[in-house]
C-alpha cells in the first residue's frame, strides 16, 4: 500500500464512528489502523451487478484510493462521509475511489455490513431522490476478501 495517511489520531476511530451514525465493521478498523487510507498495489476488482443489465459491461475497474482518516486531506474518509450522506445507500459508507470518481462502498448496518459494493455516480439518484442499489453492484463480502481479491488490471 503506497501513499498512506500516516497513523491514525487517538480519536479517529470514534470520530469515524460518531460521522457514520455507528458502529463500523471490525476488520475495517484494523484496515484503518494498519495502513489508514493509500493506494494498493494491485489494484483491479471484479464487480457483480444484480438486475442492472446497462452496467453489466462493465464488470472490472481498480482503486485509485482509499480513504483513510486524516482532516484536510482530500482522501479523508470523514469528509466523505459527509459529502456523500443522502447521496448513497443509508447503510454505506464511501471507503475509496476509481480513477472516475466512482466509490467503493461498505456495508455497515444490517444485512450488509461489512459486504464492499461499488458506486456508480453517473447513475446516482437525482436530487431529493432516496438512494437505493440501482447504480451500485457487489464487490466482495467483506473487506479482507475484497483486499484477497485484488488483481493487476
């Protein structure tokens, strides 16, 4: 993992949850803590769509980065959290980018938490519509899968 964040502040995990509304995934914390956001080498991920027949195209993509905690960076997960909150499904949160702006996404409530999805944003909901899973498809079910199944693109 290149371009970390550095370590995480003593309050970051609970800062993180109080902006998330919640408790956050276990194995996502120790990923916070071990490497706190950065660029992963290999990068490439398969996506698995469900219904969404325009998107089923596009079955691979990478990570650009993912968001650590770290204020006035522009990989700042609290940040994003807050920019994104009525924009992605409630029990989400953003956790890294594409090339393209578009998310990966994880689970943290109910049946998905810990699940990684990814985000299209050229397909979000329009304004003052309620997120939902329309433009969003399957990447792993947890993150240490996730991480196990990165590839070189």
């Amino acid at each position: 993992m290149s371009d970390t964040l550095g370590p995480l502040a003593p309050d970051a995990w609970a800062r993180a949850e109080q902006e998330a509304g919640g408790p956050l995934p276990l194995e996502y914390k120790r990923f916070l803590e071990r490497f706190n956001g950065g660029s992963p080498t290999p990068s490439g991920f398969r996506i698995r769509w469900s219904g969404q027949e325009w998107a089923e195209r596009w079955s691979t993509d990478m990570v650009q980065q993912f968001l650590g905690i770290q204020e006035g960076s522009p990989a700042d997960l609290l940040s994003d959290v807050r920019v994104y909150r009525g924009r992605i499904p409630a029990d989400t949160i953003p956790i890294g980018y594409d090339p393209g702006g578009n998310l990966l996404l994880l689970g943290v409530r109910g049946a998905n938490t810990g699940k990684v999805f990814f985000w299209l944003q050229d397909y979000e909901i329009r304004e003052g519509g309620e997120p939902d899973y329309r433009n969003v498809g399957e990447v792993a079910p947890n993150l240490d899968a996730f991480l196990d199944s990165l590839f070189e693109p």
